[in-house]
C-alpha cells in the first residue's frame, strides 16, 4: 500500500493532536447525551450518577482545552465514529426498553461502553504526552483518567448492588 507523502511524514506530535481532537468531540457528544440518559433512568440512583458525570465531563472539556492550549492549538473536534456508534446503541436501549425493568441495566451498560472508550483514549493520549514531553498535558490527562476510571467503578457498582439485581428480579 502507497502512503502519501504527506501521510509518511505524520509524527506522534499529528497523531496526538488528531486524537485529542477525537476525544474532544468524544466529550462533547457525551455532554449532548448524559441528560437524555438522565432522564431515561427508573433508578434515582443512576439519575444521579448520569448528573454527577455530566458535571465532570463539562471538566473533562474544560481540561482538554487546556491541552489544546499546551500545544498552542485551537480546540476543535473530529467527528469520532467510535463514540457515534456508542451513543447510537444507548439510543437504541432507550426507544427499545422505555418501561422496561431492564431499561437502567442497558443504560448502565451503555454508559460503560462510553467509559471504557475514554479511559483507553486518555490513557494512551497521557502515555503519548509523556513521549513528547508535554508534562503539563500529562498531568491534564492523567487527572480525566483517573475520574473516567472512578465514575467506571462507580457504575460497576450501582450495576452489582441494584440496578442488575432489579433488572433480574422482574
């Protein structure tokens, strides 16, 4: 396969910056999509979760435009067709079990899959901060990380403790 030669000139510093575009519309999407989830949820609990992670990912974007900031670039999105996907699926459990005891489980899970997304993204968007030298975006990116595997543990649980037991027991 030929590459371009613009494509074969590509370093790790386009590669990072082309990412943290992605999370960034990533992040932006998921704000345009917690409070449809919010007010989806039976359980008031994940109400509450879905609020609560609304609130950080308005920091999360805040945090990412600092980083844009540290490698002096405008902060603009890059449509992300792995988030797209995610939150078509929520979507879908939404239309698909409104009025359902399995509603919340979906939702739950929904939420997961968007979790995980993130923490794979921050993770290697921090590892590749490092590389480059740009401590100040590592740490940026270290502390989203550290959130998005925080509101993942807390989802976990509230899935373990209700929102599954509640799902089953219908």
């Amino acid at each position: 396969m030929a590459t371009t030669k613009s494509a074969s000139k590509k370093g790790l510093n386009e590669l990072f910056h082309d990412t943290l575009k992605d999370i960034y519309f990533a992040e932006k999407k998921i704000l345009a999509t917690l409070p449809k989830m919010a007010k989806a949820a039976q359980s008031d609990d994940l109400k509450a979760a879905f609020e609560k992670h609304r609130d950080q990912t308005e920091e999360h974007v805040a945090r990412l435009e600092e980083v844009f900031d540290v490698i002096d670039k405008k902060p603009v999105g890059k449509t992300c067709a792995a988030i797209v996907g995610i939150t078509e699926e929520g979507a879908e459990i939404m239309e698909e079990y409104k009025g359902s005891p399995s509603l919340d489980a979906g939702l739950l899970a929904a939420a997961q899959a968007v979790e995980h997304y993130e923490i794979s993204r921050y993770g290697t968007l921090r590892t590749w901060a490092s590389e480059l030298g740009l401590t100040e975006a590592v740490n940026l990116l270290d502390k989203t990380l550290g959130e998005e595997k925080e509101t993942d543990a807390a989802l976990t649980e509230l899935a373990e403790s209700a929102v599954n037991v509640a799902a089953e027991a219908a």
